[in-house]
C-alpha cells in the first residue's frame, strides 16, 4: 500500500503543478461546476425534521421516553450550523498538509485528492466525476464523503473522530519536518553567523557571512 500511496500522491502533486490541462482545448473550452453545496445539502431537510420534533415536544407524542430523544435531537440541529463550520475548518487545516514543500507521499493519497477536491483545482469538479457530501448524524455528529476517479473506495471522515485526534494532539495528515529549514535555524543559535545575519523571522538573510570570531576559533 506504501508504494501505491508513493506513486498516487506524486502523481497527484505533478498533475496540480502541471500546466497540461490548460493546453486541454476540451477543459478550457467547457463550463466545470466545483459548487459541491455541502452546507445545502446537508440542512436541506433540517427545517423539517427539527418542526417535526418541536411537535412532537409539544403534543406530548414523543417516542421516547420524558421525550429525551427528541430533545437530544433539537440540541443537535440547533449546535449543528457551528459545529459544520468547525468541522470543515478543522478538516480543511488538516488536509492542507498535502501542499507543504516537506509532505510525506507515504501519507494516504486520498488526502491529497480531497484537497485538491476542497481547494478547487482543475480536473476535480463534479463535472470531472467528483462528489462531496456533508451529512448530518443521529448521534450528532457530521461526516463527509468524498467520492470519484481518483477515490477507489469512498473517504468518509467523521467529526467526532477527527476531533478526538486533534484533542489528543493527533493529526489526519502527518506533517513531516522540513528538515534543511531547521538545519538553517540551528546555524543561527550556534554563533556561526553574525546577528545582522539573521532576519526577522529567525532565519538566515541571503547576505550571511561567517564571522570572523568563529572562523579564527577554528584556526
């Protein structure tokens, strides 16, 4: 599986960078549709189901007992437009890693195929064959759902899973450390490189030198 995700997400990562598509007559000349309406669909019969349990509340002709299933259920709707605004930030955030210089391909390409689903780019519309849904649960919680060429099986990522990872300092997508940038970092606490070496951001200039102290101690 390692060598498959290798392959799939450097392939996906030269199909993003690449300018071939826009060489596609086909693509350029016709109209892509990248309006998955995940926030639509998914509170598309909310309005219904919470009237629904606001009589039954009201009539007393709850199926539950002191009507508590009824009233989880209102809780859930009225908390649930925040909680998919969280649920998609935090799910963005996370996906995002698939853009860094350092990503690791080990990581599962679905990610990377997800990200170029949510971020709009060429070749992943709905017109190209892909879908996303957001799905409202009975337990409360929200899954999405990605689906198309590039998925084999479906991705389904929950919110409730994907917060239990980030509350236990867990991510979706590894982030692997960029390790020739903390190499420079390490160069500017060691006393190689003067202080006016050194830019704002903790970071070599482009006009370091070695000093002069140092270079004379390892004389």
């Amino acid at each position: 599986m390692e060598n498959k995700n290798l392959f799939q997400n450097l392939y996906l990562k030269q199909f993003n960078e690449s300018n071939a598509i826009a060489y596609n007559e086909k693509f350029v000349s016709g109209s892509s549709d990248y309006n998955f309406q995940l926030l639509d669909n998914a509170y598309r019969n909310a309005g219904r189901t919470y009237a629904k349990l606001k009589i039954a509340i009201e009539t007393n002709n709850c199926i539950s007992e002191d009507c508590a299933l009824e009233l989880t259920g209102i809780k859930n709707l009225e908390e649930s437009p925040q909680a998919s605004l969280d649920f998609l930030a935090s799910l963005i955030a996370e996906l995002s890693v698939t853009e860094e210089s350092s990503f690791d391909p080990n990581n599962n390409y679905k990610y990377t195929a997800a990200n170029s689903l949510m971020n709009g780019r060429p070749g992943f519309s709905k017109t190209d064959g892909y879908q996303a849904y957001l799905d409202l649960l009975p337990d409360g919680s929200q899954q999405i759902v990605f689906l198309g060429p590039a998925f084999e099986t479906p991705l389904v990522i929950n919110s409730a899973a994907l917060n239990a990872l980030l509350e236990s300092d867990t991510s979706l997508v590894v982030s692997t450390p960029d390790i020739n940038k903390d190499m420079l970092r390490l160069l500017t606490e060691v006393g190689l490189f003067a202080q006016d070496a050194i830019g704002e951001n903790g970071e070599l200039t482009a006009a370091a030198k070695i000093t002069e102290e140092y270079a004379r101690q390892r004389l």
